[in-house]
C-alpha cells in the first residue's frame, strides 16, 4: 500500500501559512502591548482625582425657617490637566433625614485644572413655618447643637485637552452642627465633605 506524502510544494505553503499566522499573531499581541502602555503612560501623566468640598460656613439664624440657610463650600480641583464640567448644581438641607430646604444653587460652569471655586449658597425651607419639625429643632438647639446635613447634588464630566468623558451623577455630603445662635461651632470650619457617585 502506497503512502501519499506530500509534495515539496504543499510542504513550502504549509511553512510559508504558519509563518504568515505567526506573524499577524505578533503584530496584533505588540498593538495590544503598545496601546496598553500608552494608556498606563496618559494615566500616570494625567493622575485623575475626584474633586474636594470643604464646608467653610454654614448658618440658620435663630435657627428658625423665618432665616435661609446660609453657606459657603470651596471646591477643590487638584487635576493638573483635567478640567471640570459642571451641570446645573441643587441643594438641600436634611434634620434626622427629613428635608427642610432646598433649592438651585449654581448654573452650569466649567472648573479649569488646578483651581479652587467658592459656592455660596442660600436655601429656603420646604416646610411651612408651622410643621413640627422647626420646634424639635429649636428644642435642640437649646440643649446644645442640632445636627444637619446639606447635600450637593450635580453632574459632572473631566476634560481633557478636546476629549471629554461621559457624564457621572456626584454627590456632595457636608455633616454639619449648629450651636443655640445657629451658626457652626469652629471645628467644622473647612471640614472635608464626602463624595459619591450615582
């Protein structure tokens, strides 16, 4: 019985097929390679951070809905080479998790890199002046402080250079107290806020 091998040419084609394969195989593992450094290489140069909020003042005055709140944040943009687009920005102010003002604060604006931006912010009361809950807050406020919480809420995206990132929801927590007088007690001045993302 007469074995078929093959010919010298089907042996040169199946070296010359493999080479080829070979080949695309290390041209397309080098452009995975090259496109993962250069990524790695703009991240280093570029080092994204998350901005920061300090709360530097924050006021009721006699602590009663017949005042706003009144307040001021700074927002720190530490990015060297990312800018920050910022959408429309609204507060509110929470007792034990009941809302009792809010309000629009600031419009759209940008946040070039390396800049600190001051927002100062007034909010009504979204409770009439008779809801019980401005008394429990007085009557705390006459045993010591009364404990608040104001929320920044916003969406955001990072510029850089002519690329822009899709947007992200942000979240601004500021925990604050406030003495009989309503005003902040010192130690929460420039006190650093939580962030999260929605």
């Amino acid at each position: 019985m007469r074995i078929n091998r093959p010919t010298r040419m089907g042996r040169v084609l199946s070296i010359l097929t493999s080479g080829f394969v070979k080949c695309v195989c290390s041209i397309i593992l080098t452009l995975v390679l090259l496109t993962g450094v250069i990524m790695f290489i703009l991240w280093l140069s570029l080092r994204p951070h998350r901005p920061r909020f300090y709360l530097s003042s924050f006021t009721l005055p006699g602590l009663t809905p017949a005042a706003p709140f009144a307040f001021n944040v700074t927002d720190r943009n530490s990015n060297r080479k990312i800018g920050i687009y910022y959408e429309s920005m609204d507060g509110s102010v929470y007792y034990t998790d009941q809302r009792v003002s809010g309000g629009p604060i600031k419009v759209p604006f940008y946040q070039p890199p390396k800049n600190t931006t001051l927002f100062q912010g007034t909010l009504g009361p979204v409770l009439g002046q008779g809801d019980p809950i401005w008394g429990r807050i007085k009557a705390d406020g006459k045993d010591g402080r009364v404990e608040f919480r104001l929320e920044l809420n916003t969406t955001i995206r990072f510029k850089v250079e002519l690329w822009d990132t899709h947007s992200h929801e942000m979240y601004v927590n500021c925990d604050v107290e406030l003495g009989p007088d309503g005003t902040m007690p010192p130690e929460y001045k420039d006190k650093r806020c939580s962030i999260y993302f929605g």
